[in-house]
C-alpha cells in the first residue's frame, strides 16, 4: 500500500515555534512500522514558518509575506535536520522535496515530479515534502499543504490519504463552542452540507483548517483514495482507519465512478485562468460529461486567458459547475459566443473545449 501523510504545524511544533521533537520521532516510529508492513510512505510536513519564528528569537509570527518566506528559509533546514535525525535513528533516509504550483501547474513539470518521487520510493527514500515557500509567488502559492498532500496522493497513485490534525477528525461541531460535537467516522460522499460542517480556518500556526481537509478528501476521493483525518497523536492507531474500517479518525470512502490521470490534473492540479458563462442548456448538455461546450452556448467570458489555458465553466446563476482547457482565447471566444458555425466562419464559433478536455465537478 502507498501512504501519504500529511502533518500539520501545530501538530508538530509549540505555540512559540520550537519542534516538538517527541511528535516528530512518534510520527516517524509509526512510518517505520508501516515501512516494515512493506508499505511506502510519503510525508507532507508543514512546520518551516514556524520554526524560523522560534529560531531567529521572534515573540509572534509575522504577516508580510516577504519575512514568511525568509522565515521558511530558516525553519525548513532546521525541520529537515530533525527528519533526518530521526529517521536515521530508526535506519531509515529522508529527502527533501519542496514543490511549487508550477510543478503541478505544467504538464511536464507535473511528470517530472511524478518521476522524482517514484525515484525515491524505488531507492526506499521517504520523501519529506513541503511548499518551496521561500521562493513561492504569493498570488499563485499553494496557501496550505493539505492541498498540496491531495495533489501529492493523485500524482504518485496513493492509496491512502492520512491527514493528522489536532482534533480526533471531522466533528458534529466546533468543539470549542459545542460541548456535545461528535466524531463522524465515516464519509461516503461530501456534499454541501457537510463542507459547510467543516466551517473556516484553524490554529494561528497554521494555513488550513477543517474546511481545508475536507477540500483536501475531496479532492484525493476523485483519484479514488481513501482520505483519513485523525488526531496526531493517536498515529499509532490508525491501522484499522487506513484499511477503510471506522476506527480512529474520520475515513472518507473514494469514489466509486474516478476520473482518469489527465481529467484529474485539470480538475485539481492546474489553476484557473479565467471563466467561461454559459446558458441553461448548455449545462444541461454538459453535465454528463459526454457533449463538447460549444460556441453557441456561450453568453460571456470572464477574464483574459490564452488558447490552452484552464478555465472555469458557469452556468447562468453563476455557480461553477465545470473546468476545462479551452481552444481559443478569451477574445475569439467572446466574438464567437452565442454564435452558431453557419453564422460565423471562425473555428472558435463551433468548439470551445472538447469533452475530453473537460471536467463535470460535483
């Protein structure tokens, strides 16, 4: 079995930025065990921030951006030595990788990650993967690593998605506000109502927060992966949750019906350049994934965007209901729009993006 786990910064280090070294080793005694079950395991660590603000002797973290990268730049070296300590002590080696949107942005940037990491499983590396925040463009940055930790599991084919938190999974409610929230220990599909359950951010520490593990779930159930959220400290019992029985944690269950390798990376992976609106019918013959969006079904364009680039696909009340890469640019299509191809000479009046290049959200 191939696991990715995703740990977070208030899980592994304190309020004043310090590594908890005692999670840390915990942590990767439980990667050996599962190594020494013959699964490979992959790590997302968040944490870099954190331990430059302990490092250069700050009181509290920051805002500008600017001073969180060089932040990240101090901690990250100080995180990995720690790995490496720990898993050098358990006979193990780790590597770092520190990836960026345009590594899942580009195509061929996005398989010569792929190739990387398959490089290290196949040296019995584990990788130790966290956002190249020091260098990070802040408009297109990642913003939090449970996204990253999705897109990581459908990039290398993961089986298993383990996100540890700082709460026992997903809950009923906030428990700070609702003494009587509970654990839910399953999840077969998320809906509406559900992510709404999962409400805003989390600690001070840290990026993400419920919501961002259960845009996290989603998004690895449609590369059909299980997805575990579970508390840090209980990853020593996460074995029975791992093989997609309740048990610790909250197990979200894969999808049934998965989409195939590239329709992932257009849905997840690559970032939206503009928008395309569209009339009622069009979304009706869209919504089965089956028919190509042509012109005629056009109403606007949102934005300025290139031929090839990812846009968004919303229908008349505004609510985006698909994504795709379109043939034309934003000017050819907007001249095309409502336009049937007896009425317009141009290509961009008949095809705006083909079905197989576009992708039905839920």
């Amino acid at each position: 079995m191939r696991l990715v786990v995703k740990v977070g910064s208030s899980s592994i280090t304190s309020g004043t930025g310090e590594i908890k070294h005692d999670m840390l080793e915990r942590l990767v005694a439980q990667v050996q065990r599962w190594r020494d079950s013959g699964h490979e395991v992959l790590v997302v660590s968040s944490g870099a921030i954190s331990a430059g603000v302990a490092a250069v002797g700050l009181t509290e973290r920051p805002t500008e951006a600017v001073k969180l990268q060089a932040l990240s730049a101090v901690g990250q070296s100080r995180l990995m030595r720690t790995y490496d300590d720990a898993f050098a002590a358990s006979g193990l080696v780790s590597g770092q990788v520190l990836l960026s949107p345009g590594d899942f942005f580009e195509r061929k940037q996005y398989l010569h990650a792929r190739a990387t990491l398959e490089s290290l499983l196949a040296m019995r590396v584990v990788p130790i993967i966290n956002e190249n925040d020091a260098v990070a463009d802040d408009a297109i940055r990642f913003g939090d690593n449970d996204r990253i930790a999705a897109l990581v599991a459908q990039l290398i084919g993961a089986d298993v998605l383990v996100l540890l938190t700082d709460t026992e999974g997903l809950l009923t409610g906030d428990p700070r506000t609702d003494a009587s929230a509970s654990l839910i220990s399953e999840v077969l599909e998320i809906d509406r109502e559900l992510e709404d359950l999962a409400g805003g951010a989390g600690s001070a520490r840290g990026s993400g927060g419920m919501a961002s593990k259960l845009s996290a779930a989603k998004m690895a159930t449609w590369a059909g992966v299980r997805t575990v959220i579970a508390a840090a400290d209980k990853v020593e019992h996460l074995d029975a949750s791992l093989a997609g029985e309740p048990g610790t944690g909250t197990v979200v269950q894969p999808r049934p019906r998965q989409l195939g390798a590239r329709k992932l990376w257009i849905a997840f992976a690559v970032r939206s350049e503009g928008q395309v609106v569209v009339d009622a019918g069009a979304v009706d013959a869209l919504r089965d994934g089956s028919r190509s969006l042509l012109a005629v079904g056009v109403t606007g364009v949102e934005g300025t965007f290139p031929a090839g680039a990812a846009v968004e696909v919303a229908g008349p009340d505004g609510e985006v209901f698909a994504k795709g890469l379109v043939r034309y640019s934003a000017e050819a299509i907007a001249s095309a729009a409502g336009r049937r191809s007896q009425e317009n000479g141009t290509p961009a009046s008949s095809e705006v993006i083909n079905r197989d290049e576009l992708v039905v959200l839920p």
